[in-house]
C-alpha cells in the first residue's frame, strides 16, 4: 500500500482529533486439530495451539502501535466454535475448556478471546447441548472468554427450540453474575447468520472455512465520521442527505485503509503461517463523549437518537460506510456497518434516560444496521419466555432480510426500569429499559422451527 502526504496528514488528524483508532486486532486460530476423545487432552492440545500460535500477538501489535502512531485498543482470539471441539470427547461439561481459554488468554495478555459457541441454526447435537449447559457457568467463572450462539440462518430458518433455551442460558447467566451485575450476559450473544470472521466480540469466532491462522481488523470511526459531517455543515456551503453521504464515503474510505495498512503489517511482522484475512468497518462507539454513532444521528439534524427519522439516517449512514469501505479494500467482511450498543455508546445513553429510544425503536433501526439490540438492559425479573420473544422478533429481522443480526441483552438482578447497571471499561453503563408487560410465553413454548423465508430458495 502506498499512502500520499496528505493522506498521511488526513490520518494524523483522525487519531490525535476524532478517536480514530483500531478497535481490535484479532488473530482467528483453527483448533480442529485439537479434538481428542479426553477433555484433558483437548484441553492442552488448546492451550499449547493458543500459545503458540499468538506468542508474538501482544508484542507484535505494540510495535505496529508504535511505529506507526495508530492507537490499537483491544488485541483478541477468536477460536473455531467449541461445541465442535469438545463434542468427541463426551465430556459433561465444557468448562474446562473455557477456563483454557481464559488461562490462555492471561499467559498472552489477550484482552478478550471468543469462540466459546455453537451453531444449531437447524438442530441441537449432543456437543451442541453440552455447551449451552456449560454457557452460564463458564461465563461466571472467566473474565475474558465470550460467548456466542447460533439459532438462525436465511437458509435454515429459526431453530425456536435453540431460542427457548437460550432465554434460559441468558437468565441463568445473569443470576450467576449477581453480584457484578449480570455481566455474564455482557459476554454473551444470539445470532441469526454469523460472520465466520468477525473480529469484534462477544460474537467473533473462527469459522470453520477459515485458514489455519487468520488476522481480523477491527477500525472504528464515528468520532472522525460525526466531525467530517459537523465540518460540512459548518462550512456554509449548500448541502442535502446526497451530499453528507459522499462525504461519509469518503472518510470511510479513510479509515479502512488505514485499517488494512496495520492488519498487513501486523501479519508482516509475524510471518507464515499467519495470513491476512478482512477489515471489519464497522462503526463501533466508545461511551467516551465524541465517539458515538447517537451523534451522528443527531449531527444529521435529529433533537435525539431515536426521534422519528433515526432509523432513515441510520440507513443512510451504514450504506455509505459499506460504499468508502469496498473501495479502499478487496478484503471487507466480518459485520462492516455501525452498531448502536447502549452502554457502549454515549449518545444512546442519553437518548435512553431522556425517553427519545426505547427497545421497540431500537429494534427497528436495526434492521438497516450491522447489529442488532447490543448490550440492552432490562429488568432482572424479565422472564426468560420474554427474553426468547425478544430474540426470536430480532432474528427474524435478520433472517428475512439475509442479514447478521443479533441481541446481548442483559436482565440486570436486582434492577427496574430507570436504574443504571455500570460495567466500566469498553461495556460502559445502561439504563434500565422497560419491557412489555405483556407476556409471550405460549408463542414460545410452541417450540419447533419457523421455516426459511422464500428468498432461501435460490439454488
């Protein structure tokens, strides 16, 4: 890649002004080699591959870091889907395999490492049920190992049965978590059509068409986004939605070449069998103040994120990053769009504690953004049936419209609505959002699968 000065410049003023950074720097690692009939064997086949593979990770990323002046924040492991890795063995619980993962992750000083998931968009195998058993304990016993699990694709349909479960596996988590919280849940998400490279957590694993080791890039842009947009319209000059779009596509652009500019000098620097694998261009906010996609809905002329119009802008916003990404990288993919977490973005915040978002605007706009309800707080008595209700509406987004989605939500103990849970950190804090009062425990405990849509059927 060969950068001009002024790109160079144009650069130099996104990090030191508008929080451009690299989210996450993810090495996905293939642990299919690891499978053995004892779980004590699986586990050190684990943690020998792990640290092995990401030995250098950690200082790798520091040099880059340093060298080039671009701030990495998080350095994470995505592993291949552990349901698949532990099924041989019969083993009872994969615990032991999460606490691998987490003491794997402390030897290396990884921040997060995912992959502690499953996959039963269509059925639930014996490997399958073990792990969503293990789901809650796993969780309450490491810091660093995050959860995800499939229950939808376009293809299959919704697996009703996988959802039921998995408002049982949110609550139980969340009870395990009490006393922080419920922050269990933070660590773990729903999904309908999952990236098998995606480097953001709690939903990153190594999918199993993957290579043997792969690095994910993970940029992050809203502060540089919400400043190019608020310069535009300071200027004076004439402008309309046409006009702010090219100038999202451009920044975009921007911030995935210098995305990729750090995941290929990261590989650079390790050296075979690393390779390099995608940049995910997602907007992805911080709860500091100037790094939020909120302001950017509200730097498009809304009062608050959530005011009518939220939904449109935010369409306007994720198509155009799509657009500036393709163009300065033929490797764009994991989820690629804007998320709207709460407690993770400041301006959601906000627009949450003043009455402007609630969870059903909330699950509207994302059916035109990358993710779906992302780290919404509720009542810790929301029942479990309510929970699954919840992910099975939010899927369903996905799923008719060929599209990842997915929900962490978080049933905080203890909490109503107007309360606050305060995680600290990337996972911010969250109002307590308030749910239907009305119940839905008949439609989910019908159970079965709700069939592919007839856009599946395109053999």
């Amino acid at each position: 890649m060969i950068w001009e000065n002024e790109e160079v410049r144009s650069t130099l003023r996104m990090i030191e002004a508008e929080h451009l950074d690299i989210r996450a720097v993810t090495m996905g690692i293939s642990l299919r080699d690891c499978i053995s009939e004892d779980i004590g064997r699986t586990c050190e086949r684990v943690y020998e591959k792990i640290t092995r593979c990401a030995e250098r990770l950690v200082p790798t990323a520091d040099e880059v870091q340093a060298a080039f002046g671009v701030p990495i924040t998080n350095k994470r492991i995505s592993v291949t889907p552990m349901a698949l890795i532990g099924e041989a063995s019969r083993a009872p619980s994969y615990v032991p395999l999460a606490q691998t993962l987490e003491r794997a992750a402390e030897t290396l000083g990884i921040d997060y490492v995912a992959g502690f998931s499953a996959l039963i968009e269509k059925g639930i195998t014996p490997g399958d049920a073990v792990l969503l058993d293990s789901i809650p304990e796993a969780l309450a016993v490491t810091n660093r190992v995050c959860s995800s699990v499939q229950v939808a694709t376009t293809r299959a349909g919704i697996n009703m049965d996988a959802v039921a479960i998995m408002g049982r596996v949110i609550k139980a988590a969340a009870h395990l978590t009490a006393d922080r919280g419920g922050i269990g849940c933070a660590k773990l998400v729903v999904f309908a059509n999952i990236p098998e490279d995606n480097p953001f957590v709690a939903g990153a694993l190594h999918g199993i068409g993957e290579g043997d080791v792969v690095i994910n890039i993970g940029v992050s842009g809203p502060g540089v986004i919400c400043s190019a947009i608020k310069r535009l319209r300071a200027s004076g000059q004439p402008c309309d939605l046409g006009t702010i779009a090219e100038t999202i596509k451009r920044m975009a652009f921007k911030v995935t070449r210098a995305g990729e500019l750090i995941g290929r000098e990261v590989v650079k620097r390790l050296g075979p069998p690393v390779r390099f694998g995608i940049v995910d261009l997602s907007l992805a906010p911080t709860p500091a103040i100037g790094d939020s996609v909120a302001e950017i809905l509200e730097a498009l002329g809304l009062e608050r994120a959530g005011a009518p119009g939220s939904t449109a802008a935010l369409a306007l916003i994720t198509d155009a990053v799509k657009k500036g990404g393709v163009m300065a990288s033929s490797y764009v993919g994991g989820l690629s769009g804007a998320f709207i977490p709460v407690s993770e973005d400041h301006g959601m915040i906000q627009a949450v504690a003043e009455g402007a978002l609630t969870l059903e605007k909330m699950e509207a706009m994302t059916a035109v953004c990358s993710v779906g309800l992302d780290m919404i707080a509720v009542p810790g008595d929301t029942s479990a049936e309510t929970i699954s209700a919840i992910i099975a509406d939010e899927i369903s987004i996905g799923v008719v419209n060929n599209k990842a989605t997915a929900v962490r939500i978080l049933p905080v103990p203890g909490k109503g609505v107007g309360e606050r849970v305060v995680y600290g950190g990337l996972l911010g804090e969250a109002p307590i959002m308030a749910v239907s009062r009305f119940r839905s425990d008949g439609f989910i405990r019908l159970g079965g699968r709700i069939p592919a849509p007839i856009i599946s059927l395109r053999n």
